[in-house]
C-alpha cells in the first residue's frame, strides 16, 4: 500500500471476495489461538500445575497468575478470556445462520471485542505499572485481541458504510 491509500481502498480490500474469506479464516484463527492460550491459562488456575514461561527480567509468570489481579470477583480471569473467546467464536460462526445476527452481529461482535481490548489494556498497564512483571501468555492473549480489534473494526466500518448506501 502506498502513502496515499484512502481507508475506503483499505475496506474494499478487506471486503473483496478473495480478501473477505482470508479476513474471515485469519479471524477464525486468531479466535482458536486465543481460546488455546485462555484454555492453557485456565487448565493452569484450574489444576494448580507450574505454568511454562520465558522467566527472565521482567518475566514472572507466576506471579503475574497469582496476583489479586488475576481474579474478578473470585472468578479467574483465564476463565472469563476463555468464555469471552467462545462467545466471539459463537457470534462468528452463528452470524450468518440468524437474521438477528445478520443484522447486529457486527456491532455485537465489535462491542465484545472492544470490551475485551479496554480490560486487556488494563492488565497490561497492570503488569507493567503495579505488578512489575509479565506473563508471556497473557501477553500473547493481548496482542491476538489487538489484531481481532483492529479486524473488527474495519468490519464494522463496511457494515455502517453499507447501511448508509
């Protein structure tokens, strides 16, 4: 893409036929990652087993999973990523067999998205600001919901761009 490229060139890229599917499978996989790295997140809180982990520097996996922050209301946070990943899995897979979905799945999808984004965010500012230390995984999760952010919002740029057609 040169310099000059619109964000309409962009979407109609991203929507193209060929480039469409491409999005759709390479959003399909990043939601199988993220239910992965979440699942072994989960399996680790669940089974009380040693996670895997880069620990070096400010790598500290353990600590990271065991802080007061790895909990939201005495529920794991692994487990909160894990469902938020099957809904999304849900919503994608579901879109096209619902009218509901075929109307407002997009702004569904984009709004649990976002929402999983901003509270990423967060732990990521609490891992680098109070907790001094990161998880590999955790981070891994971050960065995968990062890039569904960004495909999901350019769906849902087409799809508003569409209605006012």
């Amino acid at each position: 893409m040169t310099s000059t490229t619109t964000m309409n060139e962009v979407s109609t890229t991203v929507t193209g036929s060929s480039s469409g599917r491409f999005v759709r499978w390479l959003f399909l996989l990043l939601i199988l990652s993220g239910v992965g790295v979440s699942g072994y997140l989960s399996y680790v809180k669940f089974s009380d087993v040693p996670m895997i982990c880069v620990s070096n520097g400010a790598f500290d996996c353990g600590l990271v999973q065991n802080s007061p922050y790895s909990e939201l209301f005495g529920v794991p946070i692994a487990y909160l990523g894990l469902a938020t990943y099957l809904v999304i899995l849900g919503l994608v897979v579901f879109q096209s067999r619902s009218s509901f979905l075929r109307e407002n799945g997009t702004l569904l999808l984009f709004g649990v998205v976002f929402f999983a984004w901003i509270y990423s965010m967060y732990l990521v500012y609490i891992q680098a600001f109070v907790l001094r230390a990161f998880c590999n995984w955790c981070l891994a999760h971050e960065a995968i919901v990062t890039v569904m952010l960004v495909l999901v919002s350019i769906k849902l740029w087409n799809h508003l761009r569409s209605d006012e057609a």
